[in-house]
C-alpha cells in the first residue's frame, strides 16, 4: 500500500520515512492521514469550484451591462 499524493508535502518532509511506517501499521495513525488527505481534496475542489464560479459570476455581469445598454438603446430607438 502506498502513501497518499497529499502526504508527500514540504511540511512533511523531515517526517516522511516515520510517515511512510507508521501509516502502514497504525490504524488510527492511517485515519488522521486520509482524513487529512481527503480534506486536502475537499479544499482543492472547493477553490476550483469558486474560481469557475466567480468567473461565471463575472460573464453574467458583463453580459447583463451589455443587455441593459441594448435595452436602452432599443427604447431610445424605437420609443
């Protein structure tokens, strides 16, 4: 069994062979660390998450100001 991506990090670097043995024979030791990982993973999915949805965010406001000055422009022109 090998060790998780999110446990081969620089804050646990000078740990890493205890890590690596520990996580093979310590039960509890092995659910802190995928409890760790699997938060890791939740955090990154999140931040996507919000960046896609803040991007989306923006292109509804630009489109809505472009809508807007349609509108205006349609009433000026045709009212």
């Amino acid at each position: 069994m090998s060790l998780p991506d999110q446990l081969y990090n620089m804050k646990f670097a000078e740990y890493f062979e205890s890590i690596r043995k520990m996580y093979l024979i310590d039960e509890k030791f092995k659910v802190i660390c995928d409890n760790y990982c699997d938060n890791i993973v939740n955090g990154e999915n999140y931040r996507k998450k919000k960046e896609k949805n803040f991007l989306k965010e923006q292109e509804c406001e630009i489109l809505s100001k472009e809508l807007e000055e349609e509108i205006l422009f349609y009433i000026v022109r045709n009212g």
